[in-house]
C-alpha cells in the first residue's frame, strides 16, 4: 500500500530579492488601507496619560507616506482579479492560507504564484 507523502510546505512569507522595493511598498500601502478604529475620545479621557511607558519602550514605526500608498493602490487595483485579492490577502487581511485560498478557489501552490505574480506585474509596470 503507497502511503500518500506531504508535499513541502510553502513559505508564504518567502520575498525574492528583486522584490524587495516592491514589498517595502507594499507593506507602505497595507497600512495605508488598513481599516482602524475612529480616533475620538470622549473629552474627560482627552488629557489623561497613560503609564504604560514607564514599563514599555515605545515602538518607533516608519511614517506612512500617504501618496505612495495611494499611488500603489491604484497599481494593484488595475492588477488582475486573482492576483489583485491575493496582494490583498497577503499585506492586508492577513488571514490564514486555507481562507485565502479557499476563497480564490485555489491550490496553496498557485496562492503563493499569485502573491510572486502580483508582485512581478507591479515592478514590472513601475508605478
């Protein structure tokens, strides 16, 4: 009796080196898109401080350029449809591979050539 063997389990966070700038971007534009919580505070708690700081380092972020995550939006937007919600399934949502790829109606494999694809589409149209 042949006992089925796993395929090799893929690296969904495995980025080749020429898409480096392209990823930078792209991580850019997910928290460009991402959807936050309104900042309104009630007035009494506006000018209350948080101790916290006194246990944590705060953590120091890159700033968002905004016309760039626009700029990539626009870029992923015109992508094809499969690769366009794999980009965003990738950076944005974050969920696991079985949503994202039983969403897709695809394979793990074909996932991670979508999010390679995507990526390649992008460089090479240069937005």
């Amino acid at each position: 009796m042949l006992m089925k063997t796993r395929p090799e389990p893929i690296d969904f966070h495995l980025v080749d080196p020429k898409h480096h700038a392209i990823h930078k971007r792209l991580e850019n534009w997910a928290r460009y898109v991402a959807v936050r919580r309104p900042q309104w505070m009630g007035p009494i708690w506006k000018m209350g401080k948080s101790h916290g700081r006194q246990w944590h380092a705060p953590e120091l972020s890159d700033p968002l350029d905004q016309l760039d995550g626009h700029a990539i939006e626009k870029a992923v937007a015109d992508l094809p449809a499969k690769n366009r919600d794999a980009l965003r399934w990738s950076y944005v949502f974050k969920t696991s591979p079985a949503v994202a790829a039983r969403e897709l109606a695809v394979t793990y494999e074909v996932l991670a050539a979508l999010v390679h694809g995507g990526r390649t589409m992008l460089v090479n149209r240069r937005k």
